[in-house]
C-alpha cells in the first residue's frame, strides 16, 4: 500500500462493500477471508476452496516399480548444497 492509497482506505472500502452488494450471489459468491494471520489465513482459503469440489474416489492399477539403480552414480555431499531452513517438519 502506498502513501496515498492509504488516505483513501475509506474510498477503496466503500467501493468494495458497494461491489459485493451488486455482485456476490447465491450463484458466484465472494468470500471474504480474514487474513491478520496470514499463515491461517492460507490454511482457511485452501480448506474451504477444496470444500467446494466434489471428489470421487479413484481406483488406480497396481504398479510394481523396479529397483533403482544407484551404482552407477554417487551423489556430492549434502553440505555443498544451498538448504532451505526447515521451519515446518
């Protein structure tokens, strides 16, 4: 948000609420999602988007995978390589 948009929250507000007036329906509704915890927030949108699609259970063929073939190839040391902070295990 830029310096000038802020003074006008109340303007951005009113048009907001004025577009869900004429266009959230009971056939295309808008959802609000509530986002102070952003973390939640994601974890709440992408729970209720998958609450809006219908699943069917797949039944898959049974696949039998071979063995891998790991001697022809020795990795570099795990140390060499950039990691991303496990923050989430």
């Amino acid at each position: 948000m830029d310096l000038v948009s802020r003074s006008k929250w109340a303007e951005y507000s009113k048009a907001k609420d004025l577009m869900f007036e004429y266009t959230d329906t009971k056939h295309s509704p808008w959802y609000v999602v509530d986002a102070d915890d952003k973390k939640a927030a994601r974890l709440n949108c992408i729970d209720h988007m998958l609450s809006k699609i219908e699943y069917q259970t797949v039944h898959y063929p049974s696949v039998t995978l071979p063995e891998v073939n790991k001697t022809s190839y020795q990795r570099p040391p795990n140390n060499q390589n950039n990691h991303i902070p496990k923050k989430y295990e």
